[in-house]
C-alpha cells in the first residue's frame, strides 16, 4: 500500500507512471489532459486506494521525457490508444477499469472502442465521445465558440512562444481555478525543451479521418455545467455513443479541471462504475 513511481519500458519508449493502493488490487488506468501531467490525479488516487483499488497514472506520450517522440503523427489518437494498450502490458494489466480527463479521456474513448477486450470499464472525464463532440462542433455555434482555442495551438512555433512567454501567463490562465502550487508544477514541466510542443502535437495530429464508432463497454461520462471547454450540446450527445451500460453524472458549479476541483464526487462516480460494471 502507499504511493510510488516507476519507470516503465514500452518499446523505445520510457514512460513515468505513479502508483497508488495495495499492489493485488483490482487495476485502475487514469489518463491525464492537457496541460496537465498524472499530478492531476494527486487528490483522486487515495480516495480510490482506500477503497481497495490499485491505480496506475502514467505522464502520457510527449509528457514523459522518456516518450517524447519528435513526429507530430505519432501523436495521432490510433497511435496513443496503442502506446496505451502497449504499456498496458509492459505492466502486467491484460485489461483495467479506465479511467481519462480531457484529452485522457479521448485517449480512454479510442482504446475502448479499438481496443475493447483490454478496457473492463471506462469512466470519461469532461470530454465525451470524439463522435459527440464532432457532431456538437459542426452543429451548435456555441461549441465551435468555446473550441477556437484549438486553431491557436495548431500554429506551430506561435503557440509555443504565445503560450510561455511572461512567465507562462496564457498557459496559466487556462488552467483556470486549477491550485496554483499544481499551475506552477504543470509550468514547470512544460518549459522543458520540447515539451509544450509534443503536448500541442495531439492538436495537431487530430483528424476526423478516423471515426471512432459506439462504445460497448459499460461507461460513465463525468460532465461539469462550468466547462469552458465542452458545452451542454456535446456532453448530451455523448449518451448516442455508447451502446452498453451508460450513466452521466453531471456536477453542478465545477469547472473543467475536476480531477482537481471535485475530486471526491469523480472517486464516487469512479467507484460506483467499477463496482457496478
């Protein structure tokens, strides 16, 4: 029992991964977003270890310094959901309850559906479905409102040098009400040579061109009406994509950041899925 880090060899690739919970428990994968690292998760994984659950919360591919490959298309979602299955097995876990936040939670969608025999429950954080959020984003005006961010951080070079400069102040400002000792480690870890640029690569490896269908695997989405990010419109349609057991569990007055800003009602609704799977 008690928190620890390993480092675990996928391939070429070395990728940071913090442990929590007694060592034969029933394994739990969370996935962080962006710009975040597994810290995210810092307040969630006692809640869960308490209940018995062991979790891993691997620093994703870019993240890790150890898994920063230098090509945009390796961070295309295929390759992420596989570099996932991939450590997966590196340690041990023929399949887990998976657990994502905002680009974790893509991560989470896309493994479930191409790689359903590895996920025995997902819970998804902030982010639905990559179809529902298509859908909402081509369809409601408000959506494509609050997703323009994106067309900054696909500007190679200019989102870099816009998002660092004096003291990391837009960077910091979209971590929002995130605690501020956890901005400055997020900050910290960004600034590193080529590390903003490798978390920016999965914008700018995102592509329609590879349409996840339905989810069967049983799944609950975790939706915050304070999102900045993911608007009521996408969070809804979420429900059309998943065919097996679904429950969306919505949080009143929280922003985006609820692996940090509610963490014990995102334990809860984590425990309730893997308990009633």
């Amino acid at each position: 029992m008690g928190a620890g880090q390993l480092q675990v060899d996928v391939g070429d690739l070395v990728l940071d991964v913090r442990t929590d919970g007694p060592e034969d428990g029933r394994p739990v994968l969370l996935l962080h977003g962006f710009p975040q690292t597994s810290l995210s998760w810092s307040a969630v994984t006692p809640l869960l270890a308490e209940a018995g659950l062991r979790t891993y919360a691997p620093d994703q591919l870019g993240y890790s310094p150890g898994a920063r490959p230098g090509e945009t298309d390796a961070y295309a979602l295929p390759a992420l959901a596989a570099v996932t299955a991939d450590l997966m097995t590196a340690l041990d876990l023929p399949t887990a309850d998976v657990v994502g936040h905002d680009w974790g939670a893509n991560v989470a969608w896309a493994l479930a559906g191409w790689h359903p025999d590895r996920v025995r429950t997902l819970t998804a954080v902030s982010v639905p479905h990559p179809t529902a959020y298509t859908l909402a984003y081509r369809a409601d005006p408000e959506q494509k409102e609050r997703s323009a961010y994106i067309k900054l951080f696909w500007q190679a070079g200019k989102a870099e040098r816009v998002l660092l400069e004096d003291d990391a102040r837009r960077l910091r400002r979209v971590l929002g009400d995130v605690p501020p000792e956890a901005v400055d480690a997020y900050v910290a870890h960004l600034s590193a040579p080529g590390a903003l640029t490798a978390a920016l690569d999965w914008y700018r490896a995102m592509s329609s061109s590879t349409p996840l269908d339905p989810v069967g695997v049983p799944t609950t989405y975790v939706w915050s009406d304070e999102d900045m990010a993911i608007g009521r419109t996408a969070a809804e349609a979420c429900a059309d994509q998943v065919t097996g057991d679904y429950r969306f569990v919505e949080l009143a007055g929280v922003s985006h950041w609820i692996p940090e800003r509610a963490p014990e009602a995102l334990a809860a609704a984590i425990l309730d899925r893997v308990a009633g799977a």
